[in-house]
C-alpha cells in the first residue's frame, strides 16, 4: 500500500521486509531522542570478556551513563556454570564502571535462581513484574556503591 505525498510515495514494510540497518536506525533515534532530552548524556559503552585458549567463556557488557551502570548482558558458557564465572565478570564491569565514577549499577533477569544470585552478589530487588512473560518474572536490581549527589 502506497500514499502518495508531495513528489514522492511511503510504503508500509514489516517484519522481515525491513531491512536491519533500518531497524538499528530506530533503535539509535530513539536513544539519540531520549538523550536529547536528558541534556548531557555521557553514555559509554563497557564491556569485558573471559577466554580460555582463545575461546569466548564468559562476558557481559552494557554501558555507563549518568553515574550508573547498566549491565545489557551477561552470560557463561553452559560448561562454565556453577564456578563463579559469572560472578567474576559482574565484578570485573563494575570495578570498570566504578572508575568511569559510577554511583551504583543496574541489571534484569528473567530468572529467578539468578535474580538471587545478584541478590548474593550485592543487589537489591527494586522491582519484579510476575509473568512478565508466560512463567517468567522480570526482576530489575540495583546495586548501590555510594550516595548520589
């Protein structure tokens, strides 16, 4: 379906008839937008990666922004699970974090087993959505280094 307007014509795509350079140019102008916004954003991306023999076993990255940390990810290899891998890789982006002057740290999980997890590692439950999706709850947790200003 085409309208047309002016000297030229919109057309409707969806799902798999949008291209991924396009799906990335939405998620980037509404971040752009957002942080527009804010007025003073100093968002910087953060990463850290665990290999053994040159393989990828663990890592997690995000970004640091307005004094805090947020973890997008974190994840170990199934035949690394259960050692503390994990832990150490969350220990590891906040000491980076901490030296970038972030106050406290942000991070999401779906799971329960690892939203106690965070808990023993120093998180604080701030908020969890019951079946968030279907048997899953989304548990959001903070971890607090020191006062804000």
């Amino acid at each position: 379906m085409s309208a047309s307007t002016g000297g030229g014509s919109r057309e409707w795509r969806r799902d798999d008839a949008v291209p991924l350079h396009d799906l990335d140019a939405l998620r980037d102008g509404v971040i752009r937008y957002g942080r527009q916004q804010t007025q003073g954003s100093d968002a910087e991306d953060i990463a850290v990666a665990l290999y053994d023999g040159g393989e990828l076993i663990a890592g997690a990255s995000g970004r640091t922004e307005f004094q805090r940390l947020y973890v997008n990810y974190l994840w170990v290899d199934a035949d690394h699970r259960g050692q503390g891998v994990g832990g150490d890789c969350l220990r590891q982006i906040e000491a980076m974090a901490l030296k970038r002057g972030c106050v406290d740290a942000l991070i999401e999980t779906l799971l329960d087993d690892v939203a106690e997890l965070y808990e023993h590692l120093g998180y604080a439950c701030i908020s969890h959505v019951h079946d968030f999706v279907p048997g899953f709850t989304r548990h959001t947790l903070l971890k607090v280094w020191q006062a804000r200003d």
